[in-house]
C-alpha cells in the first residue's frame, strides 16, 4: 500500500509535535489505526478502556501541559463516547482535537450501520471548527485549522474522517487555484494585555481600596509570581477557584485557599469583609461566595472577552493574559502602608489551617476511618512537583481543604461540567505527559466504580514505559453516592434514599493485585501513614483503599440557616444515622466558628 490519507494525517500531526493520542479503536478508524502503526515512533496510541475515558486524559494532558490533547474514535458509538469528555474540555476551555470515524462517503445518508449525523451531534460540543474530511487533500488544512482554532480559542474541536477516504491515496497538498486552501503549520499567541489607560484604570481603582481581596483560577496557573507581587503590594488575600488549587502555594501566609461549596472560612470572611475585589483567571459561579453586589468595586482580568463581567458587575473588565497584564499592572499600584487588613486575613488562614490540622487527626469510626485523616496524612508526605487529580464528590471537599499545594505541583479536577470518573484517567495522563513525576488520585467508590477500575487496567498496561512508574489511586470506600447524599441532606431537607445512594462494597485492593499492581487496605486510623509511605516508594502503580465513614459531613465554610435546618431535619430522620451521627457531625461543624477560629 502506497501512502494514504490517514498517512497524511498522522504526519500533520507529528509536524504540529503531536507525539500522543488517546484513544479506543474500531472498524470506523482501520485508516487511520494502520497509518498509527508506520508512525508509531514519533506518534504514540494511548489504548484506552473506553473513548470517553480518551477524551478525559486529551482534556488532562491539556490541563497539565498547556498544549492540545487529541483523542480518536470511530464512527457511531465510539463517536458518542467520547461527548462527556468532550464537554469537560469545552467548559474548563480546554484545547482538545477529537478525530472521529465515519461511514463511508458513498454510503451516508443510506441509514448504514454505525451512521450518526457527528456534523450535527457535535455541532455544540466543538461549535468553534467540526468539518468533515471528504477528499484527501483536505486533510492539511482541517488538521491545520483543527489544531490552530482550538489552541486560539481554547475549546474544542473536531475532525471527522469517513472510513474510505482514510485509505484513498495521498495528496499532499492541493492545486494552487480557486476555490483551494493552503495552510500551515504553527501557533504563536500573541502577548495579549490591555491597553495602557485601562490598566491605570484598574490600579486606580485597587490603590483606592482599604480591604482587597484578590479571587483568581485557572487562568492564572502561570501567573504564581505576579499574583503574589500583587497581594503583597496590595496588602491583599487571595482565594482560589478549585481549577486554580495550584496558582498560588499553601505556604503563602495570606493565602485564604479554596472558595465556595467546597471552600475555606478565611475565603468566605475575606469576600464578606472587602471593599475592593480583583478576580483574574477565573469563571467561578457561585455568587453567594461572593461580595453583594454593591459592596466592592470590582476589577477582572481574564483572557476570554466573553467570560468578563458575568460571575459579578465589574466596575472594570480587562480582556488579556494574567501574567503579563499583571505584569504591566504592578508597577503603576501603590504599596498600601496599612497592613492590617493583610494581617487579619494571615491570622484567619492559621487559625484555619490548625483547625484543618486538628480535624485530619486520624479516628476510627465504628470500623471505619474520617477521610481528612487520609488527605491531611498524604499532604505531609506528597512528593515535590507532584501531580494531583480529584474526582468530582466528597473526594473534592476533602482535596479542596485538606491538601496544600507546594510550588511546582500540580492539581486538577473537572470544574465547571463537574463529572464523576475523570480523576483516575487525569492521573493516567498525567503519567504520559510527565512520565518522572508522581501522579495521585483521589476519587469516591462510585467514580472508582464507574469507570476508575477499567483504566486502571490502561494503567497496568503502560506502567512499565514510565520513567517513574509511581501513581497512586485513593479511593474512598464508604459504600455511599457520598456527595449526592449531603446534598440531599443539606439543600432538599431529606434523609438518605438508600436505593439510589447505597453501592457495593468492592475490594480494590484485591482488584489491584489482582491486575499486576499493588493494593494496599486501610482499615484502621494507625494504618494510614504507613499506607502512604507504602504507596508513594512501590514500583508500580497503587490503588490505597479506605474504609472510610459516610457520616462525615462535607458541608460548606457557610450554611444558611434553611440549609442547617435541612441538615439536621434530614440526619435527625435517618433511622439508621439518627442522633449520633447529626451530633458528631453539628459538633464538628461548629468547631469552624468557634471564637478564635
């Protein structure tokens, strides 16, 4: 077989320094897996279990890297697969290429097996480019545009390749004349920042302000340095959106950590007491978390004009890159002599913290183990530059509390679709992106069960190309739909509904063994340092199982009254948790407001 399309294809890719692709074959893609096989040495197939576990590591790989992820399927089922992935990408604002199969072109529109209409399914998920590849000599200019306009965009995209035009002859580039399209390789962003006299503007305004506060996200991962510079001249505190865990270390004083649902008092006493608020690199969407509107006036920075001013009205809203516009912004702000509004938020974040110490003490529950014990324990023991991953539950409120980030570590979870499953194939990605480095999951049993176990099967099929072959997997076995069932407590007032919120109990840790990894049981409070020593040193990867207690209330750094109403109305009727447990978890709830703290 002489050169084909799908040739051109892989070689497109390779000349973007596209070097992996996760994906799940099929006969929809027998094209493009044979040109995969002549170029797997400069472009390597990641098999995955399932194609939306694909899209979740093309959206981790993003995440980690920066770069593009790039998944593929085939035509029909595999094609669908890979939408909740896909949507992950498109909300977090992701850049993530999806290759899809299709029927072939003769044949659509005949109602042919495996026929989907993907220019019309995906026609949302990648509204910024979906094309159709229906001759060869398409191939450049769609890769091209594909790759260009998710990057520029951050978003997604696709390109869908009809089974028999992948084995069509080559064409390497089209005709020069009308009606023909000639792109090229590249993406070079521009250095997007706001004009000067906006920029005094914004640090008019924040000069002016007595009791800053600063909110920042994801957008602002690479902007560690110039955030701090900022908070210190300032004499500001910082929160930080869950997708931004790892924009600013725990270690700086005036670092109020995560905001929100799953968020910190410091966060939710800084937002209530400031006068001025600056958010940069964030689409956080709570607005109870928030000051009242009125109550500051409010500066953001952020790259995507079209996510300016809608989580608060912004007296001013500047569309640029964080780093480099605070960059521009800190020379022209005045250092503010008054500390003390610094000094208190410093003085709340301690006081926080030694709560957080005290509530991650390891206890024993009635057989089982408190989860902070388990966060507060792998926190002290992380290794440097590790990379974290959480999956979306009550795994995340103990992430977003009990785990402080260092610099140079990284940590993710899926933020704005908030999806159950992709905290192991994040750590899988991970792997493939930073081979060296250590990746650790923190995922709930359902989310295990859901589709956690399955890849871990990918992980114990690559494990032996990692340079560090260490990724361990922490899930907490509490037989419980965890977050869910709060939820129910907290905002509708209701007891558990045990038919839709009890699972099954599942060993994982035999079912590590049982694929060629490492399974460790933690059973008991004085297991759980060693389990993580045991953990962070094997020489494969690890699945750590806890059995840990479903009582334990994951609840906001601020309820309404109605909602502590609803929470112990609800825990009160459960006739099984009843008294003890709606004490035990008031108790430990009240201890966040106690004076002092």
């Amino acid at each position: 077989m002489g050169k084909t399309a799908a040739d051109n294809l892989c070689e497109r890719l390779i000349e973007w320094k596209i070097e992996t692709i996760y994906g799940f074959p099929g006969d929809g893609i027998n094209g493009i897996l044979g040109a995969l096989r002549r170029h797997q040495d400069e472009l390597r197939f990641v098999q995955t279990r399932h194609e939306e576990m694909a899209a979740f590591m093309a959206c981790g790989h993003a995440k980690f890297t920066g770069g593009v992820g790039v998944c593929m399927a085939t035509s029909g089922p595999g094609a669908i697969h890979l939408l909740n992935g896909l949507y992950d990408a498109k909300l977090d604002h992701q850049p993530v290429v999806a290759i899809v199969g299709q029927t072939f072109v003769r044949a659509i529109g005949g109602d042919f097996q495996q026929e989907v209409k993907l220019l019309q399914l995906y026609s949302d998920v990648a509204s910024a480019f979906c094309e159709q590849v229906n001759e060869p000599s398409s191939v450049r200019h769609l890769v091209d545009r594909a790759l260009r306009i998710a990057q520029t965009e951050r978003t997604v995209t696709c390109v869908i390749v009809p089974a028999d035009v992948q084995d069509m002859d080559a064409v390497e580039q089209q005709p020069h004349k009308t009606h023909t399209v000639h792109s090229g390789v590249g993406y070079w962003p521009g250095r997007l920042i706001p004009e000067q006299s906006q920029l005094q503007q914004a640090a008019d305004i924040l000069n002016a302000g007595e009791r800053v506060a600063m909110l920042v996200g994801q957008g602002a991962l690479h902007a560690t340095d110039e955030v701090i510079a900022v908070a210190d001249v300032l004499g500001a505190g910082v929160a930080k959106a869950l997708l931004g865990k790892a924009a600013v270390p725990d270690d700086v004083p005036f670092c109020t950590g995560s905001i929100g649902l799953l968020g910190t008092k410091p966060s939710w006493e800084m937002m209530q007491g400031a006068d001025t608020l600056l958010m940069v690199g964030s689409s956080f969407p709570y607005s109870e978390f928030l000051p009242k509107e009125g109550q500051v006036k409010a500066v953001q920075i952020d790259l995507l004009g079209r996510m300016l001013s809608i989580r608060y009205p912004m007296n001013l809203a500047l569309e640029g890159d964080s780093k480099e516009s605070l960059k521009e912004l800190l020379p022209l702000l005045h250092r503010k002599e008054d500390r003390s509004w610094q000094e208190q938020i410093k003085e709340n974040v301690a006081d926080w913290w030694r709560l957080m110490d005290d509530q991650g003490q390891p206890v024993d529950r009635d057989g089982r183990i408190r989860p902070q014990g388990l966060f507060w324990a792998l926190s002290r023991q992380l290794p440097d530059n590790a990379i974290l991953s959480s999956d979306s539950g009550s795994a995340a409120n103990w992430y977003a509390r009990q785990i402080r980030i260092r610099r140079g570590m990284k940590a993710m979870l899926s933020g704005n679709l908030a999806t159950m499953v992709p905290g192991v194939p994040y750590a899988i990605a991970a792997k493939f992106a930073f081979p060296d480095r250590v990746s650790i999951a923190m995922v709930g049993d359902g989310a295990m069960q859901m589709g956690g176990m399955a890849e871990m099967l990918t992980a114990a099929k690559y494990y032996k190309t990692w340079a560090d072959p260490r990724m361990v997997v922490l899930v907490l076995n509490n037989e419980d739909l965890n977050q869910v069932t709060w939820e129910q407590r907290v905002m509708e007032g209701d007891p558990e509904f045990k038919a839709s919120q009890e699972i099954p109990y599942v060993d994982y840790a035999a079912y590590a063994n049982l694929i060629g990894l490492t399974g460790i049981k933690v059973t008991r409070a004085a297991e759980i340092e060693d389990a993580w020593r045991q953990a962070l040193s094997a020489d494969r990867p690890v699945i750590l199982d806890a059995k840990t207690d479903p009582n334990e209330a994951p609840l906001p750094p601020h309820i309404t009254f109605e909602q502590a109403e609803h929470f112990a109305k609800s825990v009160l009727a459960d006739p099984e948790g009843g008294l003890p447990g709606a004490i035990e978890s008031i108790r430990e709830k009240a201890r966040e407001f106690l004076p002092g703290r």
